[in-house]
C-alpha cells in the first residue's frame, strides 16, 4: 500500500480510500444499483480492505439512509484503530424540516447520529457533503470547530465545493481562527476534468487535500460499456445516468485505456486508476466495490507506472478545452516577465514558474 499525508495534517492515508457507498441501502432502483450490500459482504469488503493496507474509509450519512454507517460500524469492531474513517453530512435524512442542511441544530444532531451508527466516540474526518446556500458559512464553521473541541471531531472537511466556496471558508476559519478544512472531496476522472480549471488550484494553494470520486465515472472507464450498450444491464451505469458525461467522448477515451492496458497487461480501470494517482493535486482515490475482486483489481493500480506516452495519450484525448479566464491568463502569461527574461517558451501556463 502506498500512503500520502492528508494535507497539511500529519496523517497519512492510504492512496486508495474504499467508499461505503455500496454498503446496505434501500430496495428500489437507486439501492440496487449502488449496491445494497449485507453485512457478510460489507464484512468481506473491509476486511480485505484493511488486510490489503487501506487505512482510510469514506462515508455518509445519507448512504442507505443510515444502512453504510450501521454496517461499516459493525465490520469495524475490534479494527476501529486501523482506520482514519471519514463521514459526511448535509442531504437529506427525514423529512423534518431540519432533517438537512448544515445549520447548527442539524450538524449537531447528524454527528450524534453518525457517531452512534458507527459505533465509536469520534469521526477522523467530518465532511459537509456540498455546499449550503441557506446556511452562513460562519454558523458552519463555528459548529464544526466546536465539535472539534470537543473531542467528537479529529478534523473538517468539504465536498462538492466550488472553488469560491473553498476559498470563502479558508478565509473565515483563518480570519476567526477556527478549525480549518483540511480535504475537498471532488468527481475527478478522465471523463470530468472539469476541477482542473479552478477547483485545483484553490486547493493546491490552500494546501487542501484532494479525495477523487467517482474515478471510474461511475464505471463507465472500468471497458465493460461499449457504444452499442452493455451486457451487464443491472450494473450501476446502466440504471443510474451519473455522473454526467459526454458520451461519445468517454468512449474516444476507453478505446485509448483499452490500448494502453493492453501494452501493459492490465485493466483498462486499472489504467484509468493510475492516471489519476498520477496526477500531481491527488491525495486519494475513493473507490466503491461490490465484490472483493474488484478491490483487488483497483489496488493494483498503485503499481502500474505509466509511461510518458501512455500519459501525453491519455492527457490527449481527455482534455478539455480551456475556461475563461484561465485561457486568458495563458495568454498573458509571457508579458508579465520583463524583456531578456528566460521563460519557458510559448507554452508557459499559469501556475507554472519561469526557470
């Protein structure tokens, strides 16, 4: 297993994190195609997990209503010590009118809940799951640093922010001195890029670590889809249209994994996988399994390097065109060095440091 330190923190988690999304769940479409695991096979999942070195666990309290947090906190007992176990908050959980959101009457009550299902004294990593629009981010913050204090709480993260929205909350926690973000937890693969124009450099700056889901693109990068449909019709991709993608370009992109997994002997997800790892901003890929053997196809991405080809290929046919304003800051970029300054040629970037 390889490990990298969580932000600014001195904790280090592993590479590859396993999301508990598919841990128990409701019986209708969406549960069935999540995963709607029993606890035999979540037991299964997490002891292979943490045998195999993963130390790191995401959840929600949303997952299954409460069935992940109840299961994992049964597959950890006696093991509990071995993992930074990270839950979130915010989606709706009941249908009280405060049974969402992050006020403070909720955050409180939705980590008691957690803390309960899970079956231990604190959370490793508490996360609010997006951003909320009706609730000032300073009553978040100062609710989170709270619990902080008291103990129920190790540190704060987010999920689903935009980058303003990291920004903001950095600057309050800095300015009250509150307990500051340490993660952002973001969609990231070769099929959504999109964080690449604002997201990642607030968070680089910020110095925030980065959690990647749906790395996969909810499996359609795994090369078991095709343009012409899939065999597996009960598979989550082919009852849940999410994350949002181009289609016909995805496909451009698995013909391209499916090439360079062949060169190398693996898995066209193993190679989508280690692209990600490979990517500079990424502290830890979230990964969701319904079966043991896919655990270890994913963790064998960690020992797939790339090569330089494989990455310009992939890079290629994945990329995004660019986003005002950030095409015009590549545009400028050259001007802002004095005449005779050495540079790095014509394609000096932002972000990038002449020599």
């Amino acid at each position: 297993m390889k490990y990298a330190q969580l932000g600014r923190t001195g904790v280090f988690v592993s590479r590859v994190c396993l999301g508990a999304m598919t841990f128990g769940g409701a019986d209708n479409v969406a549960g069935n195609a999540i995963g709607r695991l029993s606890q035999p096979e979540t037991d299964a999942i997490v002891g292979a997990a943490l045998d195999a070195g993963v130390n790191f666990i995401d959840t929600a309290d949303v997952y299954g209503l409460g069935g992940s947090e109840t299961l994992l906190g049964n597959s950890l007992k006696g093991r509990r010590d071995q993992v930074v176990l990270a839950t979130k908050l915010h989606a709706r959980v009941g249908p009280g009118a405060n049974q969402a959101g992050q006020s403070r009457l909720h955050l409180i009550d939705a980590l008691e809940g957690s803390l309960k299902r899970l079956q231990t004294d604190h959370i490793d990593l508490y996360q609010l799951h997006s951003f909320d629009p009706l609730t000032p981010l300073d009553e978040v913050l100062r609710a989170l640093d709270d619990v902080v204090r008291q103990g129920k709480v190790r540190y704060i993260g987010c999920s689903n922010f935009a980058a303003w929205h990291l920004a903001k909350a950095l600057g309050i926690s800095d300015r009250d001195r509150l307990s500051r973000f340490v993660s952002v937890q973001a969609y990231y693969s070769l099929a959504g890029r999109d964080i690449e124009h604002e997201l990642i450099p607030a968070a680089t700056d910020g110095n925030i670590g980065l959690l990647c889901w749906s790395p996969l693109a909810g499996g359609l990068l795994s090369g078991k889809f095709h343009r012409d449909g899939v065999a597996d019709k009960t598979s989550r991709r082919a009852l849940i249209d999410f994350p949002p993608v181009d289609v016909p370009k995805v496909f451009d992109i698995v013909d391209v994994l499916k090439a360079i997994a062949g060169r190398h002997g693996v898995s066209p997800a193993q190679v989508a996988l280690a692209w990600l790892l490979a990517r500079p901003a990424v502290t830890s890929v979230i990964v969701g399994i319904k079966r043991p053997e896919q655990l270890t196809d994913n963790l064998m991405a960690l020992d797939l390097s790339l090569r330089a080809e494989d990455l310009a290929e992939l890079d290629e046919v994945s990329r995004q065109p660019p986003m005002y304003p950030g095409w015009m800051f590549t545009y400028n970029a050259k001007s802002r060095l004095p005449l005779g300054y050495p540079s790095n040629g014509p394609e000096w970037k932002l972000g990038e440091r002449p020599v």
